[in-house]
C-alpha cells in the first residue's frame, strides 16, 4: 500500500498543475456501452446477515520469520493463501492450517521480480503484477511464464484463465477524454479485443494523473462467475453494475440509491500524513485538495458459492475495524447486510486486508501495538438452495 501511495505522490506532484479538463470535448464520444446507463433495477431493503466470525487460528511469523511489512493477502485454491513482506521483498505460501509453505516472488537485481505491485490468484494459480511485466505462478510457486504489461494502464481485473484476462486503467484519474476501456487479453492469439467502456463524470475527468488509494480514488472492479461464464463489472463511484457475457454483451444491470460518504479536508490530510511523514504540511495540503471529498461506495466484489459480496466502503482510516458486506444474488436482488467487527483492539492492516473463500475468512490484522497477524475465522454464509 506504501508503494502506491508513493507512486501516487510522484505522479500528483508532477502532473497536479495540468488542467485535466483541457481536452475533455475535444474528442468525439465512442460507442458500446457506458455505466451512465440507468440500473434495470432499484433494490428494496436487504435482510441483515449474522456472519458469527468464530476464530479458527491466529499467526503472527511466517514460521520462524518475524512479519516486517505485510500485505496483500490472497486466498488461491483449497484454503491455500498468499502474502507479500514489502520489507522483506518476497511472498509467502501459506496452507489451510497456516503453516508456511514456501518463499517466492523475490524482489530485486537478478530476481523474478522488477518492482512488485499487485497480486491476483485465479484457478489454482497465482499473478504477480509487476511495473512492466505479469508474472504467472503455479499455486505451489513455480514460474510459468512472464508477459510484457504496464500495470498502470493494463491493470488486471479478472482471469478467465492463463491465456484470457481483463485489464483497464488502474484508476480513473488522469483520463480527460473521460472514457476508460476495459480490454480483454487473449495471450494465444495475440490480440486484444475492447471488452466495455465506462464513462467518467465531470469530477472524475478532473482527477490528476496518480496511482490508487483504494476506496477514495475511483477504480473500475470485476468479479468473475466461473460457472455460468459471466462477468460483473461497475465504476465503484456509482452504484451500478453490469452484468456481461465473456466477450462483453450485456446482459442484465442492477444498482440502488445510495449517498456517499463525505471525506473531510482533515481526514484526507491525516490519510496523507501517515504514509509521507516528512512532507511539508503545504504540499500534503495541496495534494489532499486535489483527492475526492467522496468514499466510493466499495472497494471490493466477489462471488462467493453462488452469491455477489459487495465489500462496501463506510469510513477513511488508517485503523478499520469493521467490514459491512452487502450480499446480492446472481440475478442482482439485494437480500442481505451485514457487518465483519473485530475484536480486542485489532484493526485491519489496509482496506484490502480482508479476504473469504466459501465460509473461511482471512483477516490481516494489526493490533494495538502495532503487531501483524493473520487470523483465520469460521463464518455463516448464505446457502443457495
């Protein structure tokens, strides 16, 4: 997360006196479609859901590794999980239990990886997202292949398999022309096929060229059906999304009013002051005008055992401590709410620390000393009958 706030400062503190609007209506409006359509459905009120967490195990080493800087926590197959130590310049394979499996992904001069940014898992196989290059990994770690990518521009947001992927701009900031194409990658033949487009908002258009701070930058999510081969993909600053086939004809939409949440001056700053410690107060001033005064609506979606989780955003800070859930069927009906709290002190590590496959739910977790651990929790789930 500390490396993408630092790329984001780079980028803003170069590109923040642009005006982003200056060629806003000078190109003509592309075709296909856009999410400023209106939702096919608005959604009555949900039932709240009881997640009953139930602590399985905590860690808090990689076996005899102290933790130094964690992160990116993901589940693969069979509760296998991973997680990156930016400190330490390397990922960890977990098992179910917890116990460490192997080191891989290292970071450096001669090594795998350039610069590690991001990491995805799909099917039993693990992506690591680098500055210039997609790094594909067996779930064991064992290289597979490498292939040339600009992360920031081709950010990836969902594997159909390890030939076919989704990519889009990382953030939608820095777009003037204000439309963002997601384009779908096919490896084996070599070409790249326009998948959707999502139009972007006045303010949006607006928004400097940076990187992501999740939940308040605009990013476009996908979430992939693998069973009936569909594809749900929104813009998280509207609450609307589009449901699509795999090669991008839509099929269904869905969305509900909702208002979004307000983010202070001060809470942007103090955001901002906690990763660039030594800045001046001056230009973390500036910087911090310049962010949305608005939290996106969620930071997150998934399909879990037939049903779409919705990871909303509630509050920006440095120290979350709970989760709200909106829990949708395939069809989009909105049937439940409910809330992951954390006990005894224990905050999540960063917006994305919290992970669910099935009824297992994975929590980076930082307590109030600021020690990390993972927890691994037993929780209730719906059931599709």
């Amino acid at each position: 997360m500390k490396t993408l706030i630092h790329l984001f400062v780079s980028s803003f503190l170069m590109c923040s006196a642009l005006n982003a609007k200056q060629h806003a209506n000078e190109l003509p409006k592309l075709s296909g479609p856009s999410l400023d359509q209106k939702p096919t459905v608005i959604m009555p009120d949900p039932v709240k859901w009881n997640f009953n967490p139930q602590k399985i195990w905590e860690i808090d080493k990689a076996g005899e590794d102290d933790f130094g800087r964690p992160g990116e926590l993901r589940i693969g197959k069979n509760g296998t999980f991973y997680v990156r130590d930016f400190d330490k310049k390397h990922s960890y394979i977990f098992n179910a239990e917890g116990a460490l499996q192997k080191k891989f992904a290292y970071q450096g001069e001669d090594k795998d990886i350039s610069m590690y940014i991001n990491c995805f898992t799909f099917g039993g196989n693990v992506v690591v997202g680098a500055m210039d290059k997609l790094h594909f990994y067996t779930g064991d770690g064992a290289m597979i292949k490498s292939v040339p990518n600009n992360i920031f521009t081709r950010f990836p947001l969902a594997f159909m398999s390890k030939s076919e992927y989704l990519v889009a701009p990382g953030s939608l900031a820095g777009i003037p022309a204000g439309i963002a194409e997601i384009t779908k990658v096919n490896l084996e033949s070599g070409k790249d096929k326009k998948f959707a487009e999502i139009e972007l908002n006045e303010e949006e258009k607006a928004l400097p060229p940076g990187g992501v701070i999740v939940g308040l930058i605009p990013q476009i999510l996908t979430a992939f059906d693998e069973k009936n081969e569909r594809i749900f993909y929104c813009k998280n600053s509207e609450f609307k999304i589009f449901i699509a086939d795999l090669d991008g004809k839509i099929l269904d939409s869905f969305g509900r009013e909702a208002g979004r949440i307000n983010v202070s001056l001060g809470a942007r700053k103090e955001h901002l002051n906690f990763f660039l410690k030594d800045m001046p107060d001056e230009t973390i001033t500036d910087m911090a005008k310049g962010l949305p005064g608005k939290l996106a609506y969620f930071h997150h979606i998934q399909i879990n055992d037939g049903f779409l989780y919705i990871f909303r955003m509630t509050e920006f800070s440095i120290k979350l401590t709970k989760q709200v859930i909106d829990i949708y069927s395939l069809d989009g009906e909105f049937l439940y709410t409910g809330t992951i709290q954390f006990e005894n002190g224990l905050s999540l590590k960063n917006v994305n620390g919290l992970q669910i496959s099935g009824n297992s739910l994975y929590a980076l977790l930082s307590d109030e000393n600021g020690k990390s651990k993972i927890v691994k929790y037993k929780i209730d789930i719906p059931i599709l009958r």
